[in-house]
C-alpha cells in the first residue's frame, strides 16, 4: 500500500479527515460511502478485527509502520506527515498518533442480535456520546451479551464515544432498535424480560430483583430519564438504593452497577 508524504493539507485525498463532523461522515454524500473515524492504534486494530474494512488513514511519522504491519495486504493509502500540517488538516492534535478512516459495516436485525444473548442492555435516548462510550466500556468488561440503542440515542460510532470506550464499541454487538411498539413484544417473544432502571413509586432495589434468565435492562436519558414508552413496556422497575440524600448515579455508572448486579 503507499505510503503519501502529505505536503499540502488541501490535498482532495483528505477529504475524509479535513475537519469533518462525525454527522458528515455518517451520512455521506451520493459520491462519498458513510464512514468513522478511528483513533488511535489501538481503536484501529479493534476495528480490523472486527471485520471492519479501512478506506485509508492518517498516521503521524512514528506510527507508519505500526500501521503497515495492520493493514498487511490491504491496498489503502497511508498519509503521513508533521504533526502541525495534520493538526491543520483535521483541526485537532493527533495525540494518538492514527486516525483511520473506516467504512460502517452494515447494522444487524434486532431479532438476529437479541436471538443467543441473556442479558441485554438497551439505550433509550442517551444523547452524550461520553455516555453511550462508557457503558459500552461496561458492558464489554462486566460481561453483557448485546446493546440496543434507540433512534435517537447518540451514534456509538462518534469520535468521542469509540474513544471512551477504548474502542470495545467495536467488540460488542450492537444495533439501532425499532420504537417500543415493536420493541417490546419482539424481546417478549424472545423470553426477555425488560427491566427498567428508573426512579419510579413502584421501583424495586436493584438487590431485591430476582432477575430471570433472560433480562433487557433499559437506561434513559441523562436528564429527563425514561420517557414514557419505555416506562409502560418494562415488566419491572428498579432501582439502586442511594444515601445521604442523592437521588441517583450518573447514567454510565448506574449501567455498570445494574450489570454488575445483573451479569453472573
């Protein structure tokens, strides 16, 4: 694959790193196939492995041949140059020496994703892709089988939440879940039972739950959250007991001790 001296940061063969949001990215254009951006040796290594194909990628000097000795095979440019020209180019530092330009893999049915897993976590409109990075971090090291995020709820794939996640959004199955109207009787034929985590009159402490074999704990939005969609399909409302007058955890810290509560 070439190695490309970049020497001009207008360069048109740039054009996925030239100060691109991640909505551009995703949404692309009728010449420009839906990408992300992965950062840093590590997000990119987990990205080939899990299938992911590169389209080409941006690496400071040191990094290159850690970056050829990944790609093996591939034909896909390499671009490299100072770190003030790419720092130009892309509009930030590149602290991490790499930033890849990946194609989106297709996303799964929900029905084939849900089908072998027990325990399954469901994002319902979390919005902070700090958030949805952190409990994807959770859900790979605690031991969550899948997560199931809803239309509105933040990309997985942003920059930002790949980075948080140190890049286990690209090692947990995961896929976009249709509204609670066909949600909800899809994971109760499957033998789920939807568990939300919510400060509800009704809620249970979480150490009181006698979670079933198979259970889908719903989380909600940072403020607000569970709407009440979400709120009427669970089957059982719980919560985690708090003291000296604290109402509740930050959403990425309650996911994390719901799993761990939750995960054998």
């Amino acid at each position: 694959m070439p190695v490309v001296e970049i020497a001009d940061p207008a360069d048109p063969r740039l054009g996925d790193f030239a100060h691109r949001t991640d909505v551009d990215l995703r949404r692309g254009t009728r010449h420009d196939a839906p990408l992300y951006l992965a950062e840093s040796l590590l997000v990119f290594e987990r990205a080939l492995r899990a299938g992911h194909e590169p389209r080409s990628v941006l690496a400071l000097g040191g990094s290159v041949d850690a970056v050829l000795a990944l790609l093996g095979d591939r034909d896909v440019p390499v671009f490299t140059g100072p770190g003030e020209l790419l720092a130009q180019l892309t509009g930030y530092v590149l602290h991490r020496g790499v930033v890849a330009s990946m194609h989106r893999p297709p996303l799964a049915e929900p029905a084939a994703l849900i089908a072998d897993a027990r325990r399954l976590v469901v994002l319902d409109d979390i919005v902070d892709p700090t958030n949805v990075g952190a409990i994807f971090r959770s859900v790979a090291g605690i031991g969550a089988d899948a997560v199931l995020v809803t239309a509105r709820c933040a990309d997985p794939l942003y920059r930002r939440a790949i980075r948080v996640s140190m890049g286990t959004v690209l090692q947990v199955p995961w896929t976009r879940a249709p509204g609670w109207a066909e949600l909800a009787p899809l994971l109760h034929d499957a033998g789920f039972e939807i568990a939300a985590l919510a400060l509800t009159p009704e809620a249970v402490a979480l150490r009181e739950y006698a979670a079933p074999d198979r259970v889908a704990l719903v989380l909600g939005t940072e403020g607000a959250g569970l709407g009440p969609e979400a709120l009427t399909a669970a089957d059982v409302h719980v919560q985690i007991p708090m003291r000296h007058g604290v109402d509740s955890l930050n959403v990425a810290a309650a996911a994390a001790v719901a799993m761990h509560w939750l995960v054998e």
